[in-house]
C-alpha cells in the first residue's frame, strides 16, 4: 500500500505534466502558425509604408543638414554616438553627399515599394535597410505583398495565383504584435519610475510645452482633476494595450480608447508621424477576416456608385 501510493501520485503527476505540454503545444501552433487571410499585415503594410513616405517627405528639404557630410553632425560622431557593430550603409560608403542623395532615394523609393506592394520583401528589406542606416547615421521579411498589392495583381494576371482569399501562419504578424504590446508595457514601466506619473501631474507639464505645441487646449487642463484623470488615464490605457488587447471580447474597447490616446496627442503636441506609425501599429491587432470584410464592404458600395446613373432631368 505505502509503496504503491507514491508510484501512482508520480503516475498522475507525469499525466498531467503531458497534458499540459499539449495544451501548451497546441495553443503556440494555433496562435502562430493557424492559417489566416494576410488582409490584416496588407493594411499596415500600406499605413507603415505610407507614413514612411511621409516622413521622407519632411526630411527631404533638410537632408544634408542632418545628413551630409557637412550636417550636424560627423560621421565620426555619429559612430561614437552609436557605437561599432550598428547597421549603417554610410559607413560602407564613400564620403559625399551624393551618396547621402542616392541612399534617401533608394530608401524612399523602396517605401513606396512596400506601400504598394511592388516586389514586396525586397522593398520591405531595403526600406529597414534604409531606414536604420538613417536612423543611426543621426541618432539626434512577411507575406504582407500577397493581398491588396501589386505583387498579386502581377500574379493574378499571370494566372498563378487563385483568386480566393490567401492564407497563411500569421508567425510574423504575431511577432510584430508582441513587439507593440512590449513597446506598450515598457512606457508604462518607466512612467511608473518618474513621480510626476505617480502623483498624477505629468500631463500638466506636457502640455506646458510650448515648443511642441500644436493645437491649444481647452481651460478643462488647467484644472488638477483632470490633468489626473488624464496623466492616471493614459497609464491605464497603454496598460491595456499591452495586456487586455489580447482578450477577443475587449479588443475593440482597447483599440478604440488607443486610438483616442493618441489621437489626442496628435491634437496637442507636434510630435511628427509618431502617433500616425502607432495607429498603423494597432491596426495589426484587428482580426484579418474583419478587415477582409470592411474591403469587401467597401469595394461593394465602390462598385454599386459607379453603376449609379443619371436618371435625366424630370419631367415638366
């Protein structure tokens, strides 16, 4: 009795640990690698790649000052800065701001690829590519092109791809969702270390600001209520994101109140494109067959516009 009793404990013990491993096993596979229409990537794909080009628009008029060779800052500097073992395509590059020019337009060119979905992986390379190169030149590879791309258009018109709805794991796109939601709980953890979070003041200096001051705000912030309501709100907020937005039945509510964080933030402070590539980011947690839906609803009423005619002048 004495000897049989512990072999069966560690008999239910090993059953149990089995089961788990399954359950674990089967949630990661079905999280990661269930097939799932590539809508959902396709639309930030077009946003990201959108706010890329904007952003190479506002830079363009002042490229050689942040980026050439006679800029703000050296290229000697900027590898100090950065320190050795960074991607940088400069520092491969002969000295010149011809080459400065000649890597922005490749960049530029390669967003507008990765917007449009033209040779997309390729264009999603280069545009990283870029985009870090310039990034720490001045420190002051997915599915995305198989749905709402050029890429399927060329495909489908060479007749080697079905006209269905494409399918796939959504590995990459899980990655990318992790990726914000990290982004999201990591502001939160070091608001937290400041005391002007804690206390609830922060958004009273935020928005005294003045040098990043877009649009003014209304008396309602001059009261310490509501700088509280929304220093505590927003913690609140960027908490969800990083948590709640994984519960189906709360991601709406989420994303909606995400939205209006930093929309608000776009309203008050001249932050350039920052909330915009947030927003496109959040849109990466809206199921694909939704957004698959929302297209074809959209396509419909498209179409139904088009096919409306005239009926003439009524009769007298």
């Amino acid at each position: 009795m004495t000897t049989g009793a512990p072999a069966s404990a560690g008999g239910v013990t090993l059953s149990r640990g089995r089961a788990l491993g399954r359950w674990v096993a089967a949630a990661w596979n079905q999280f990661f690698h269930r097939p799932e229409p590539v809508t959902g990537i396709a639309l930030f794909r077009i946003l990201w790649g959108g706010c890329l080009l904007a952003n190479w628009a506002l830079l363009a008029p002042d490229l050689f000052t942040w980026l050439g060779e006679r800029g703000v800052l050296s290229r000697e500097t900027a590898r100090a800065l950065t320190g050795p073992g960074r991607l940088d395509v400069f520092q491969a590059l002969p000295r010149g701001d011809g080459w400065v020019a000649l890597v922005f337009a490749a960049t530029a060119l390669a967003s507008l690829g990765l917007a449009v979905g033209c040779f997309t992986r390729t264009s999603a390379a280069c545009a990283f590519v870029g985009l870090v190169s310039i990034h720490h030149r001045d420190p002051l590879i997915l599915p995305a092109g198989e749905a709402w791309s050029v890429d399927r258009w060329r495909t489908r018109r060479r007749g080697t791809m079905p006209l269905g709805p494409v399918l796939h794991a959504p590995w990459a796109q899980r990655l990318i969702q992790i990726q914000v939601a990290v982004l999201y709980a990591s502001t939160v953890g070091w608001k937290l270390l400041g005391p002007t979070w804690r206390d609830g003041t922060a958004v009273y200096y935020m928005t005294r600001l003045v040098e990043f001051e877009r649009f003014p705000l209304p008396p309602l912030f001059d009261h310490l209520w509501a700088i509280r309501a929304a220093t505590w709100g927003s913690l609140l907020v960027e908490a969800a994101l990083a948590t709640l937005v994984w519960v189906p039945r709360l991601r709406y509510p989420v994303l909606a109140a995400g939205a209006g964080l930093h929309l608000g933030v776009e309203y008050a402070m001249n932050v350039p494109l920052f909330q915009w590539l947030m927003l496109a980011c959040l849109t990466l947690f809206v199921p694909p067959a939704h957004v698959a839906a929302l297209a074809r609803r959209v396509a419909s009423r498209t179409r139904a516009t088009r096919g409306a005619t005239w009926p003439g002048p009524a009769s007298p």
